[in-house]
C-alpha cells in the first residue's frame, strides 16, 4: 500500500471532489446571518476554501480560534501566517456599533464619501441612558436630553442601510447575542466587551471606529496574527459557582494584560456544563485580560439558545459545519490553563482592578486585612456581562427566599436587564415583582452604572465606600466618578445575597441571616432556568430597519451644535525630524481608556471632538506630582490642566509627547483616547506598553505608539525633559527609533524605541490618519 503524505493526501481528495461535481457543497445551502437583514447570509463556504488552502500550507492541526480566523482571510495564498507577528488581512462578517462610539464611526464613514456600507451594520443605543430613578422614567429623560444624537444617529444609519436599535432596547451585546451572533462568524464592535458573542462561537473583537469604518467602506480589517491560549475545562459547574467565576479565576491567573495579542479558546468536556448565555459572559469579561477575543466551540448548549431565539435554521447548519466549529485533535496552543469546574469556587475581583482575583472562602478575611470598608453600600447585577435569562432567574430564587424569611435588602440594590427581550420576559414570569418587592430598583435597558452613567447620591465623592456589582469593569471612579469607591466584581448570585447581608464580610454559602421571624437561615444554592420555559417575551418593538427609499433621507449636522461636530482631515507628517518636544506628561502607573477620556458625564461630547478634548488624560497621574490633571507648562512654567496645557503647545505650533508605563490604554475600546492627543497637537505615545485596541486607533490617528526597547528606560525620563525622535526618515517595520532625551541640567542621554508598525501603518502616520490615506486612495 502507498504511504501517503499530508499534501500528497489532500491534493488527491481535492482532485476527487473535482471529479464527483455532484457532490454538495456547504455554500448550496443559503441561511440568512439574521432574520431582520435580507440578503445576507453565513458564507461557511469561504471558510471551507481558506481552510483547505491554509492547511495544504501549514500542514498542521488547527484550533479553533485559527479556523474561524484564518477562514476569514482576505487572501489565503499569499497571507503570511505567523502567530505574533504577522498582520493579517481578513473579511469579518459584520460590524456594530454603540451610540456613544457609532457618532464618530459614521462621521468618519461619512467623511470617507461611502453611500452605503459593505458588510451589514447595525448602530445601538445603551450608552448615553444615566441611571436615576428608574428605567422608565430615566429613559424618558435620555431620549428628551439625547434628542440630537439619536436624530443624527437614526438618520445616519437610514441613510447609509444600517440597522438601528431605538433607546431602550438594550446593551449592544445582548441584542448582538439574541438577534445576530452565530457559530464560525466574524465581527468587530466599536465596544471592547464585542468578545461577548464568543458565547456563540464567534470571533468577535472590539475595535476602535477607524477600524469599523474601513470595513464598512469594504476595506480588508488588519489584525495581528492572534496567539492562542487553550482553557481546558472539567468537571461541572454546580451550586454557587457560576460562569462568572470561570473568568473571574482566569483574570486571576492571567492579569489585566496576559492575555494581550491572543485569543483565549475555551475547550474540554467541562464545557456542557456550561449555558450559552454563560459562556457568553465568560468571553464578555475577557477583555478585561485583553484578550483579542475568546471563544467557545460549537455545541448542543449554543443550539438551544438559537432556537430560543428563533434561529433553528442556524443550528442547524452550524451542526453541518461541526467540524470546523472546533479545534482539530492535537492543535498546539501557546499557552495552557486547566480549571477543573466541580473544584471551582466563587471568586470576588478587586477592588481598582478586574485581576485581583479572591475565592469567596477567604475575601472577608481579606476584607479585615486590607482594610476595606466593609459596610456594602450598593449592590448593583445586569450589565453586558450578566443580564442572561438565566442570570436574572437565579438572582430572583435567591430572593425569594429571602422574601420568604420576611426580609428586605440590607444595601441599595439595582437591577439593569440586558434588553427589552428580557425585559419583557422576566417582567411576564414575575421577576421584576420580586425584586422590587424586597426593595430592588430596575433600571433601564442600558448600561448605565457599568459605564459610570450613574447619578449616584448616597455617598459623597471621595467618600470611602464599598459597592459589588456583577459587571466585568472596576477601575477607579469607573462606576460613579468617585475615586474613593471600592467596587468588587462577583456573579449575579453573590452580589444579590450579598445585598440581604450587608455587609462584604457575608459569605452567603456559610453564614446565616436572621429572618422576621427571629430564627437563623442559610441561603439554599441558587437555581434557575436556562431559558424561558415559556419562551422570550419580544417585548416593545425598537429597531429601526434601513428604509428602502434611501436617498430621500437628509443627515444633518447644526454646526452650533455642542454634541456633533464635523470632522476635518488632520494633517500630514511634515517630513521632519521632531526636536525639542516637551513632555505632557509622564504617567505614573495604570492608566486606562478612562484615565484618557473619561466617561459618564463626557459620553454626551462623543460626536464632537473639540469639546469631548477637554477631558483628555485628566484621569492620568502625573509622575512629577503624584497629582491627576495638573501638569507644568515647559514654555510658562505655570501649572494647568493637561487638555489646557496641551491647546496651548499646539495653538503656539509645538507638537509634544507623552511617557507611560504598562498596558497604556487598558480597557475600553473607546478611538476618543486616540483622537483627543492628536486634536490637541500630540506626536507621539512612548510607554512600557500597550493594550492592543489602544495601540491600533493611535496609529489609525497617524500618532506615533512606540514603546521603550528597554521597559527599565521608562525611569530615565524625567518629566521636564525636552525629547528628540530620530530615525523616522527611514521609518521602517521593524527598525527600532531613537529618543533623544535633553535633561534641564545639560545632560541628555539615548534610548531606543521600538514600534510594531508596518508599511501600510506607515503610510498612515506620513497621512496623517488612515483616514487621509482612505481618501487619498479613493480619489486616485
């Protein structure tokens, strides 16, 4: 018998399939990628054709991650293929938008001279709701004070065949999740929590607007080939543990940046244990590891929910396409985390940061030594992260108990469902009675304190405090502005009996509450229903389709106007070698999309770029000082706000850099921490290093993101240096930059600069944006 070679082996089953024409093909099957776009189906077929050509090339097994991703390459021949250093061209399948990132995409779209967008689309509005008093009422308010950006937002999205989702129908990811997310897809998300459709076996990356409108223009999207880290899973989640406590161990392990450059592909028999909408909310909070993205594999779970959902036919061909909607035998992966899930406990995350990482056995014994202020204040559950059906059910069993035995919440306590669908559900099966019942406040279908859209009033700002929410993010001040405010990240079930206890030293698995009744109880584990036994209650209606007379629609922008603003091209690299720079700041420790540009009451300036500047990097501290939002005037020697100091070098023509230090730009996906130093007259960022979303919408903005050769070099910038950058004549992939660093007593001393551009990010810096290059190259 002949003995085969792999190639050898391929090429003679190709040849066959050539020869047996009436074989099927996955392609002859046509289902639409949703029930509310015509005419836009799941391509597996382009999936199956990259897959054969990238194995003939690599010649290996493939993880799942690799599949879906290289299946959705632009050019499979001649892509080059190497986890970590290639940049890879690929085709995602479709793009979303929130309403607070959404402004600036579809005023850079419409910069760019598209009449329609090339991929299906869709705009939601979750962001610009801020939580008072309540859903109803705080909706009404929103879409009063909101009025212009929705107009500008419904009419742009009209006008260009996007699909529109009206105020009040819910978290950007929950709609994607209910309506749009299927197994093998590809989608990037103007909003970092974009991973949460991995629950559906999706690759889905948050990006920044720059990169959404270069895919609708009908532009490949550019990524860095992702490394893989494999999560294997066993045993079964039971009790009190929760999928939520899944991440929550893996940010433990892996901290705010492990997971920089790679998607995280969860895999094992442990898996069947777990919910789609659970599996959801582990990839959801990936980004907080800053994950490229996560991932499940396809399985009978992931069908339930699509049939929940009325999306039967999806299941089904998605079971066809089994075989690529999992890793092949023997895939390699770069790095490998087991977790035995009947061994997990639940975990509590913070405070200041998603990654410290604390099992529910031992937190209020960190409580005492840490000194953290043990009165709960508020406890808050829903968000993108845990707003499931089955999230608000298991809350709701442990309420009722709680009813039961005659009490009420000890804490304040809020409930923010993750859209109308759910809504309307948990409303009709009796939830929303229950909750408010024991004195639970429902908010609205939105994100609300998750963002810090939270008009907090029952503790003072720098008032220390404590609070425990279920969301995925905790930075400082993130959730109500206030940087005195501790926030613990838990499940939906520990936050919610949590909120009966008091107290963060309350350990609901083993301590006891004292009922009306004068006697002891234990809570009982918490139980729920996966999925509405009597199905999902669609509730009020709130998308807006495209309109199919399209070209009657105006989109106007009031050029008074202090929410939109149109854009203007920034301008080219003038060809010269930057000298005597100042520095606006050099940053002291983490700093965050939120330190740049700070969110909660500056998300209403997100459409207008001169005012929404005025908020930038005043989070970040100064490593001069110590001090946030102060820094020193190299040309007056007078002390001023950063955004005021850095209006002043560029309206006097100085063009200036920043210094920061590790994992520079974390969290939100949000392009305004790019935008805001290029509007004010930046040149360059130069940290330690960057979270990759950040890293991207710099360049994207023609700034220089360049990062210390040398990460030790970091403590020899001092903050009143003035800074030279060499080397940018030849500026080349690859080749490292020198800084010039001219301290004030004469001295100076050389550093090298490494970068991770290649030649079309190039192009864009010389640009001045990947905007310029856009239009330059359309126009040609």
């Amino acid at each position: 018998m002949f003995n085969l070679s792999h190639r050898t082996a391929n090429a003679v089953r190709r040849l066959a399939a050539g020869m047996a024409t009436a074989a099927p093909r996955i392609g002859d099957t046509k289902v639409p990628m949703s029930l509310l776009e015509k005419g836009a189906y799941i391509n597996y077929q382009r999936i199956e054709d990259n897959l054969a050509i990238v194995r003939d090339r690599l010649n290996r097994p493939l993880s799942l991650a690799e599949k879906i991703v290289y299946g959705h390459l632009d050019d499979p021949h001649g892509q080059d293929i190497q986890r970590g250093v290639s940049y890879l061209k690929l085709r995602p399948d479709r793009v979303a938008c929130q309403d607070a990132t959404a402004q600036m995409a579809l005023l850079q779209f419409m910069s760019a001279g598209m009449d329609t967008a090339a991929v299906p689309t869709t705009v939601h509005c979750d962001h610009l709701i801020e939580a008072q008093i309540g859903g109803v009422k705080d909706l009404a308010r929103a879409i009063d004070i909101n009025k212009e950006v929705y107009d500008f937002l419904a009419t742009a999205t009209a006008k260009y065949g996007l699909g529109f989702w009206k105020p009040g129908s819910g978290i950007i990811h929950q709609i994607i999740l209910e309506n749009y997310a299927f197994p093998g897809g590809m989608m990037i998300g103007t909003d970092s929590h974009t991973p949460n459709a991995g629950g559906l076996g999706m690759v889905a990356c948050g990006v920044g607007g720059a990169d959404a409108v270069d895919v609708m223009a009908g532009l490949p999207w550019e990524l860095k080939c992702p490394k893989v880290i494999g999560v294997n899973l066993t045993g079964k989640i039971s009790g009190w543990t929760t999928p939520k406590d899944v991440i929550l161990k893996v940010a433990g392990i892996l901290t705010v940046k492990g997971g920089t450059g790679a998607i995280v592909e969860y895999k094992g028999p442990g898996v069947e244990s777990l919910s789609c909408t659970g599996m959801a909310t582990i990839c959801n909070m990936g980004a907080e590891i800053g994950a490229t993205t996560s991932m499940f594999p396809f399985n009978s779970r992931m069908s339930d929910y699509l049939n929940a959902t009325k999306r039967g036919d999806i299941a089904k061909y998605a079971q066809q396409f089994a075989h690529n909607l999992k890793a092949d035998e023997g895939a390699e992966y770069d790095q490998h985390i087991e977790i035995n899930l009947s061994e997990l406990e639940p975990h509590i995350n913070g405070p200041f940061t998603p990654d410290l990482a604390t099992p529910l056995s031992k937190f209020a014994e960190e409580v005492k030594k840490n000194n953290w202020p043990e009165e709960l204040k508020v406890a808050l559950i829903g968000s993108c992260t845990n707003s499931s059906y089955e999230d608000m059910s298991r809350s709701v069993s442990i309420v009722k108990e709680a009813s039961a035995h005659g009490l009420d919440v000890k804490s304040k306590f809020t409930i923010t469902p993750g859209s109308e669908q759910v809504r309307a559900t948990i409303e009709r099966d009796g939830h929303i009675a229950a909750f408010e019942n024991v004195g639970g406040l429902v908010l609205a279908n939105a994100c609300g304190p998750c963002i810090g859209q939270w008009d907090r009033q029952d503790v003072k700002k720098g008032e220390a405090n404590s609070i425990i929410t279920s969301y995925n993010r905790n930075f400082t001040g993130r959730n109500d502005a206030n940087p005195a405010t501790h926030a613990f990240v838990a499940s939906p079930d520990v936050v919610t009996a949590m909120a009966f206890g008091g107290s963060l030293t309350f350990n609901p698995m083993t301590d006891s509450l004292i009922g009306s009744d004068g006697k002891p109880f234990t809570f009982s584990e918490p139980r729920g229903d996966e999925l509405p036994p009597r199905g999902y209650d669609p509730g009020q209606d709130t998308f807006q389709p495209p309109p199919t007379d399209r070209a009657s629609v105006s989109v106007a922008v009031d050029p008074k106007s202090d929410r939109l603003q149109l854009l203007h091209p920034f301008a080219p690299w003038d060809g010269k070698t930057p000298t005597d720079l100042p520095i606006l700041i050099k940053v002291s420790g983490k700093c965050t999309t939120d330190h740049i540009s700070a969110g909660g009451p500056w998300l209403k300036y997100r459409g207008h770029l001169e005012n929404i500047s005025q908020n930038c990097l005043i989070g970040a501290i100064n490593a001069e000082n110590n001090t946030a939002n102060k820094v020193k005037n190299q040309m007056t020697g007078e002390y001023g706000g950063v955004p005021q100091t850095a209006a002043y070098y560029r309206d006097h023509g100085i063009k200036w850099v920043v210094v920061g230090d590790h994992n520079y730009g974390e969290g939100s996906s949000r392009e305004h921490a790019a935008l805001e130093p290029r509007f004010l007259g930046g040149l360059a960022i130069i940290v330690r290093s960057f979270a990759r979303i950040h890293e991207t919408n710099l360049k994207k903005q023609g700034m220089l993101a360049l990062t210390f050769a040398n990460p030790e070099d970091y403590e020899k910038v001092k903050p009143s240096d003035r800074v030279d950058i060499l080397g940018l004549d030849s500026f080349a992939p690859g080749k490292n930059l020198t800084l010039v660093l001219r301290h004030e007593d004469g001295s100076k001393e050389e550093v090298p600069l490494a970068h991770s551009f290649n030649e079309g990010q190039i192009e864009w810096f010389k640009a001045g944006s990947a905007l310029n290059l856009m239009a330059a190259q359309s126009k040609n």
